[in-house]
C-alpha cells in the first residue's frame, strides 16, 4: 500500500483489533527493498507494543540486520525467501559469518 495521512491511526487500530483476536502471529512484509514504499518503523514499532503475540518481519534482511532486529526485541523472527532459494547453503554461509565475527 502507498504512504498515506492516516495510515499511523489506521495501522494501530488494526494492530489493536488483531490482538483482541488471539492470533499466534502477525507477519509484515516490507517490499522496499523491491522499490515499494518502506514501511515505516514506527508502524512495526506499532504491532510489536499492541499485539501480543509473534511478530514475523520480512523484506531485505541479511543476517546482519536480522540478528539487529531480534537482539533489539524489534520482532521475534525473521522470515527469509528469495535468499533460502537463491543460495541454498544459506544457513551454512550465516554460520560461517556468524562465526567469523565472533572470533
């Protein structure tokens, strides 16, 4: 969805509603990174204090960011797509890298 005035208001009442309705997990999806308009962070920021359970982010993480956004308490996963099926040895090439920054 574009940008718009109200989207904050908006975004809060269907974050408060969604949380009225026992879910297990909200999943947002930011195709920015595909030239669509960025959600913004203070609508992430919106689902992560009203609802209560699982939020699920997506759109342009590398690991680099991911592990940001978990350490930060910003989400409780990650969702990766397009690079689990461009490079199948993903998992093992974030191990590595994981590995290389801690030593």
């Amino acid at each position: 969805m574009p940008l718009y005035d109200a989207m904050e208001e908006e975004y809060g009442y269907l974050a408060r509603e969604l949380a009225k309705r026992d879910l297990a997990y909200i999943h947002l999806v930011d195709h920015s990174s595909m030239g669509s308009p960025a959600v913004p962070d203070s609508i992430k920021e919106t689902f992560r204090k009203e609802f209560s359970g699982a939020l699920i982010l997506s759109g342009g993480y590398d690991a680099t960011r991911a592990e940001n956004y978990l350490a930060a308490g910003k989400c409780d996963l990650v969702a990766m797509g397009r690079p689990f099926i461009a490079n199948p040895d993903l998992v093992d090439r974030w191990k590595t890298f994981q590995s290389s920054m801690e030593n």
